[in-house]
C-alpha cells in the first residue's frame, strides 16, 4: 500500500514541475510575441517616418536645386557686377577728384585750371554713364533672379 | 469471500490508480505545453531578430537622409541669406550712387554759379569761389567714399553667395 501512494505522491510533484513549466513556457511565449508585436510596430514606425523625411528630403532638394539655379543663371552678372561696383566706385573717384580740382583752381583764381578739370569731368560723364548702366542691368538681372527665393 | 474492508481498499486503490493515471497523462501534456510554448517562443524570438535586422538599415537611412536633409537646409538657408544679402547690397550701392551723383551735380552747380558771378564781373574768381565749394566738396567726399564702402559691401556679398552656392 505505500508503494501505490508513495507513486502518487511522486506524480504530483511531477505534475507540479510540469505545471510550473508550463507556465513559465506560455509566459515566455507571451512575452517573446509581445517583443514581437513592439519590434513591428517599431519597424513600421521607422518606416513611416523614413517616408516623412523622403519626403521632406525631397522637398528640401528640390528648393535647395531651385534656388542653385537662380543664383547659376546670374552667375555671369555676378561676376560682371563684382568688377563692375569697384570699376564705378573708381569713376566716382576720378569724378570726386575732378571737382575738387575744379574748386581748387577757382580758388587758386586760375581759370585754365578750372575749365581743365570741368572738361575733365565731363569727359568721364560717356564711361561713368555707360558703367552704371551697364551694372544697372545687371543688378536688374540678379535682383530679379533671387527676389522671391525667400 | 472479501469483507467490506478489503473492498473498501481496493476501491480506493482503483480510484488512487485512476487518479495517478490522469495525473501521469496531465504531466505528459503539461510538459508538451511546456516544451511547445518555448519552442514557439524561441522561433517568435527569431523572428523577432529579423524584423529588428530589417528595423536597422531604415534607421540607418533615416539617419543618413537626416543628415542631407540637414546639410540641404542649412546651405538652402545660406544661400537666401547670401541672395537677400546681395540684393540688399546692390540696392544700397545704387542708393549711395544716386547720392554720390546728386553731390557731385550740387558741387558743380554751386561752382558754376561761381564762375557766373565772376563773369558778370561781380567779383574776382578766387573770391567767387570763397566758401562756396567746401560744403558740397566735403559732401561730395562723403558721399564717394559711401559708394566705395557700398561697392566693397556689394563684392562681399556676391562672392559669399557665389562661395555657397559652389558648395
């Protein structure tokens, strides 16, 4: 008779172990597919978001190429206009130089000196003419090509 | 001939045999559940470690697109920085050559009227031209040396926007 209940007894710690494994075997089971469901909703997200930034990433491209080229189809009046401001800032020089000298010979009370530099500034006036307009076009050109890019 | 006794023990034999029998058979799929569920778990975790080695190189281009993005935005930022600047300083030398044009026409006239005094014989030229230029000169000096500065201003400028927009 104590063989029998000693066996009994012995199948309920069995059937306790196995129960416990069962258990922790289905907990680890739940958990595995919770770490599951939270990767691909991770990896969805991630997705999602890499669509956002392609297309913001296009976008920025696009703005970015639209503005180069604004600034590539006035790249010649750049450089033109880059010699050109120094070119009429030296003709408003020579200009400047001439009027003092004209002032300065009518205070020196000489006539010859100040008609001399009249004439001389006046000479300047074709080429001080023609280089602002010229940069005047050119500025148009640029002013024209990069207003709005905002 | 069993007295009560021996039946009752052997009844509760038969039912304590009963009993060890499902329990044995309980175990049994207790362990198959057991043995089950972690298997299913491992290859969940398996899976799992592919959707994270797919989850990896989208973060990695999320991270190199936000890198351009960003290099995009602050060159795009640079570049309408570098126009307005260019814009603003072509403007402004124009405003200082209309300035400087309008000094340098006061300072003629005012030495033309000059010079009209002394041919109406009014005076001599030297006294014609006392105190009549030095306002308009040191105007007109001013007013030179303003296009100048506005010239360097405007050259800055244009080779800032030229500097960033090749790259």
């Amino acid at each position: 008779m104590a063989e029998p209940r000693a066996r009994l007894r012995r199948r309920w710690l069995a059937f306790t172990g196995a129960l416990v494994l069962a258990l922790l075997g289905m907990a680890f089971l739940v958990w595995s597919i919770a770490q599951h469901q939270d990767a691909r909703d991770d990896l969805a997200a991630e997705q999602a978001h890499l669509a956002t930034r392609r297309a913001n990433t296009s976008n920025e491209a696009r703005q970015l190429q639209r503005v180069l080229d604004a600034v590539t189809s006035v790249r010649p009046q750049l450089t033109a206009l880059d010699k050109g401001a120094n070119d009429l800032a030296d003709l408003d020089q020579h200009d400047l130089d001439a009027v003092r000298a004209a002032i300065q010979g009518g205070l020196a009370g000489k006539l010859g000196d100040y008609n001399a530099a009249v004439d001389q500034r006046t000479a300047l006036d074709p080429q001080h003419d023609t280089t602002l307009e010229l940069l005047r076009q050119q500025a148009n050109a640029v002013i024209t090509a990069l207003s709005g890019l905002g | 001939m069993t007295t009560p006794v021996d039946d009752r023990r052997a009844r509760r034999a038969r039912r304590e045999g009963r009993q060890g029998t499902a329990l044995f058979i309980t175990t049994v799929i207790l362990l198959v559940v057991a043995l089950g569920s972690a298997g299913a778990a491992l290859i969940v975790r398996r899976d799992t470690d592919d959707v994270h080695a797919h989850t990896e190189p989208v973060r990695r281009e999320i991270r190199d697109l936000s890198a351009a993005e960003e290099h995009a935005r602050r060159r795009l930022r640079l570049l309408r920085a570098g126009s307005r600047a260019t814009t603003e300083s072509l403007a402004a030398l124009f405003a200082a050559e209309q300035a400087q044009v309008d000094a340098s026409n006061h300072a003629v006239d005012v030495a033309n009227q000059a010079v009209d005094r002394y041919n109406n014989a009014q005076t001599d030229l030297a006294t014609a031209f006392q105190g009549a230029g030095d306002a308009a000169l040191a105007d007109l000096e001013a007013k030179t040396a303003a296009v100048r500065s506005a010239a360097e201003a405007a050259r800055r400028a244009i080779a800032n926007l030229q500097g960033v927009a090749n790259g």
